[in-house]
C-alpha cells in the first residue's frame, strides 16, 4: 500500500459515516480502506456473525484501535491514524494483516477478526518493547550490512523463499547465512574504521563440518545517489521483491526483521550510505580464530578481533565463490 492508496480517497461527508472502498479485490476478507469525516487515514475489517466474545484490542502509538460491536453478533474493528508521522507503521501494519489473513477461507470474517486481534497484540508488544530502545549505531551497520549481501549477492541466485530462509542472523544463529553446506558471516563496518573483524564468539569461525566465508564489507557515508541506501530503503526495498513473490515469504521476511529488533523509524533514513568495498575469506586451518578446540574446559563465549590484513591470505574471488555456493 502508498499514500495515495488512502489520499485519493475523499473524506466522509458526515461525522457518523467512513469514505471506504475495499483494500484488495483478491483478498478472502472484508478490509476496507478509507478516510473518516476529519481526513484521517482508516482501515477497517467487518464481521456480521460470531463475534460476541472478541478479545478488547490493545492500544497503539499514534494509531487508534476501536472494536464496534453490531447487533446481535457482529463487530467492526477500525484502525485511525492519529498522527500522521507515524503512517509508515500505519501503511506496514496495514500491509501486515492483509498478509497475515491471505489464506482465511473466503468470507471468514470472524476468525479473520480474531487472527486480527492477535496480530495486534503481538505488534503492540514488539512495538512496546521497541518504542524506546532504537538499535545503536553498530546493530544498523550491521542489520544493513546482511540485507545488502542478501539483496546482491543471494536473491539474484536463488528463489525468494531460500533467501528468506538462508537469512540465520536476525534468528541468533551463529553465522548470517545458511546454505546447503556454506555458511557465510557478514562482517561490516565503515570505511573509516579500524580494520579490524569483531568476532562475537568462539563458535563463529568454527567450520562445524561445512565451509565457511567469511565477507567483509565497509560502508562510506554519501549524498543521496541513484546507488546509495539507508537501512529504511534497504527493508522497503526487499521487502516490495518478497512481497511480489507471495504473502508468506514477505511475511517471514517481516518476522525475521522483528527478531532482530527492526521496526520502521523515520531515524534509520539516515545516515546515508554507499558500499565502498566488500570481499571474501574462506576459512579453513591456519586461519587466524578462536574456535572451541582452543580453549580450556569451562571458558566460553570469547569475543575478539582479527586484524583484516592477517586474513589477506585467505582471500577468494566474490563471483567465483558466490558461483560454487550456488552452482
């Protein structure tokens, strides 16, 4: 959904009524789009029959949430935007329900109302606990750095489920990226950095049986260029490509963003960025790490630092590389 999804969309002609039109026209359920007597941007899912012990929906941040009750059992569940700031999650959370219920049975309005409910306690919740707590400056160079090696140099390989599942680093795994028998750990910084590679634990560098690169990307502050990114483009991006591919892979996609922490913040548009260099590294024997084998019995969870020229000689051609993961 955009903007002009709602705006040209003219406001109710009275207090007591909604402008809506319906949001999807292949969509099982009800939801409806529109605007209310004031102008305000409105998304509304109705049910005629078997509501009559809904749940009371939670309280949002900028956005209302109002469940009408109809006699004798139906219910119409309205979402207002109240400030208009906030219409990215407004337009995301939107997006997200119409996903969420694509595979309700047509009609279905009453367990889709229900399923509904749910989502929005669970959005409520993640919102909560993000509402405060932006991520700090290294978890976005980071979060930005796996999305850019996924968006070039995974998804042009491979289908759209199996990058959104190869995708382990949102999950707390211990490389970013899973594949058949690979693993890759995205290591990004900018390019003003120490050249150094921040390991997070011993077990991240450990091969465990299947190959592992390790990539290096540097990030340099720009302008806005046709080339350039910010972490709220690099997620609108995919997720428009996911999307497009089906409601459950952009679901998914939505999921892992939520794991790592992400939710949309009008503070992740900048700083503004552009890829400045990115290679790889196999590891194998003799590769400067810490695995579990080196360490005594009882010590565990070692983080260190690698200088990047001491894997100089490690070294492996991205094309090259990218093409025997994904042969």
């Amino acid at each position: 959904m955009e903007a002009d999804d709602w705006i040209d969309i003219a406001p109710a002609a009275g207090p007591h009524a909604d402008n809506v039109r319906r949001a999807s026209s292949v969509h099982p359920l009800d939801f409806f789009r529109g605007r209310d007597f004031s102008g305000r941007y409105i998304f509304s899912l109705s049910a005629e029959t078997d509501c009559q012990d809904l749940a009371e929906p939670p309280k949002l941040n900028g956005i209302d949430v109002s469940l009408e009750r109809r006699q004798p059992h139906g219910a119409r569940l309205v979402l207002t935007l109240q400030e208009r700031e906030q219409f990215d999650i407004f337009r995301a959370l939107s997006d997200h329900l119409l996903r969420a219920t694509a595979d309700q049975a047509l009609g279905a309005n009453s367990s889709g109302l229900r399923l509904v409910l749910q989502r929005l306690s669970d959005w409520h919740d993640m919102l909560r606990r993000r509402r405060d707590d932006l991520l700090s400056m290294p978890e976005i160079i980071g979060l930005a750095g796996e999305l850019l090696f996924l968006r070039d140099e995974i998804l042009p390989r491979t289908g759209a489920a199996e990058t959104v599942a190869a995708w382990r680093g949102a999950h707390a795994d211990e490389q970013d990226f899973a594949i058949g028998n690979w693993q890759v750990e995205v290591k990004t910084q900018l390019s003003t950095a120490d050249q150094r590679l921040i390991i997070s634990s011993e077990a991240q560098l450990d091969t465990a049986g299947s190959r592992l690169i390790l990539c290096h990307q540097a990030f340099a502050a720009t302008p806005e260029t046709g080339q350039s990114f910010t972490l709220n483009s690099l997620v609108e991006g995919l997720s428009i490509q996911f999307s497009h591919a089906s409601w459950q892979i952009a679901d998914s996609f939505q999921v892992a963003l939520e794991a790592f922490g992400y939710v949309p913040r009008q503070e992740y548009d900048q700083p503004i960025w552009l890829l400045a260099d990115r290679r790889l590294f196999e590891v194998r024997e003799a590769f400067p790490r810490i695995i579990p084998r080196n360490l005594p019995a009882g010590v565990h969870r070692v983080s260190y630092s690698i200088l990047l020229s001491a894997c100089e000689p490690f070294a492996v051609g991205l094309d090259e590389t990218m093409t025997s993961i994904f042969p």
